[in-house]
C-alpha cells in the first residue's frame, strides 16, 4: 500500500557529500562485476548526483558518484552526510 502524502522528502540533497555508513556490494545492478563484489568501502566520500524515489516503499534512492567510474544507488541508511 502505497503512502498517501507520496514520497518521503529526501535527507540528502544533489551534490552534497556523503560518506558510504557501511561496505556497498554488487546486487547485480553492474554486470561486468561478480555478484557480491565490494563496490565502495564504507568511510569512502562520494556526491549526491541524482535523487529519485523507490516506488514500492515511496523512500528516496540516491545515485552516488564515488569515483569517477563508480555510482551506486543507496538508500538512505546506507550513507552519512560529510
């Protein structure tokens, strides 16, 4: 069941920095990686470059830019503002 007032406002903005709370794996979203390959060490900073929402639960996903050849989607708990 979806919520009523729609999404959740994000926490985080697009191009603010972030630092990954915890060790971000491959779930299959990048496909030239094994499945479960360490993608961003937790501690590792990154940018906010894109803000969308996960329809299922109306919770905001981040796409953040690590380094210049990893973005990763997170949620929320996933990151810490810098």
């Amino acid at each position: 069941m979806s919520d009523p007032g729609g999404p959740l406002p994000p926490k985080f903005q697009w191009g603010q920095r972030v630092r990954a709370a915890s060790d971000l794996f491959n779930d299959g979203s990048y496909p030239d990686q094994p499945m479960d390959a360490l993608l961003v060490k937790s501690g590792d900073v990154g940018e906010v470059v894109n803000i969308g929402t996960i329809s299922e639960t109306n919770k905001p996903l981040y796409l953040v830019e690590f380094d210049e050849r990893t973005v990763v989607g997170c949620l929320e708990e996933e990151l810490l503002p810098v």
